[in-house]
C-alpha cells in the first residue's frame, strides 16, 4: 500500500466530494482551515507538524489569508496547490503538480 500524503486544506466551511478526490490521489487531510478567522491573517502563522502539502481554495479565501499560508509554507519547505473549490478544478490541479490518481493508468514511479 502506497503512504499518503499529509494536506491541509485551507478555505471554504464545507468540503463536498474533495476529500474523495483527494483520497484517490494518496493524498489524505490532516487539517482543515476555514480561513474565516481574524487570527489566520497574521504573518506568524505555522502550519501543523507533519504537512507536506498545502490546498488553497482560492475562491473562499482572501488576499492577506492566502498570503499568509503561502509565506507559512515557504518558511516549512511545503508545496502549495491552488485551485477553485471544484472537483474538476481539484483534479485539474493535482494533475498539473503531478499527483496521479492511485489508478492512474501511466505509472509515476512515486505512488507504488
């Protein structure tokens, strides 16, 4: 069995089918962060120990939220995605990072 990777998901209050998607990528969520809360636009913000990727749903979050994670994630070596909180936008995403779908039928020598 292939390990996963550890995502936390920044915007939007619900998920929908992303989770789903995610799990068919060997990605798994950690965390999710609304993004609503005052606190998450200071410029010290950390993200949790263990993440190795970071979701920005670039359409439920602001400027100064983005900014924040994008700067948090630099600090910790963490890749970013960004993307629209859609299925279709979430797959297009992982695709163009390079995260196949477990079934994925061209073999990336990284999810075996």
């Amino acid at each position: 069995m292939s390990q996963f990777v550890s995502a936390v998901v920044v915007g939007a209050d619900r998920l929908g089918n992303i989770p789903d998607v995610l799990k068919g990528h060997n990605i798994a969520i950690m965390h999710h962060i609304s993004g609503r809360d005052p606190s998450h636009q200071k410029k010290t913000l950390q993200l949790p120990s263990g993440t190795q990727l970071l979701i920005l749903l670039t359409d439920f979050l602001g400027h100064n939220v983005m900014k924040t994670f994008r700067a948090a994630a630099q600090r910790s070596g963490v890749r970013v995605l960004a993307c629209r909180r859609s299925v279709c936008s979430m797959k297009q995403a992982l695709a163009q990072c390079g995260y196949c779908e477990v079934a994925c039928p061209r073999a990336c020598g990284r999810r075996q």
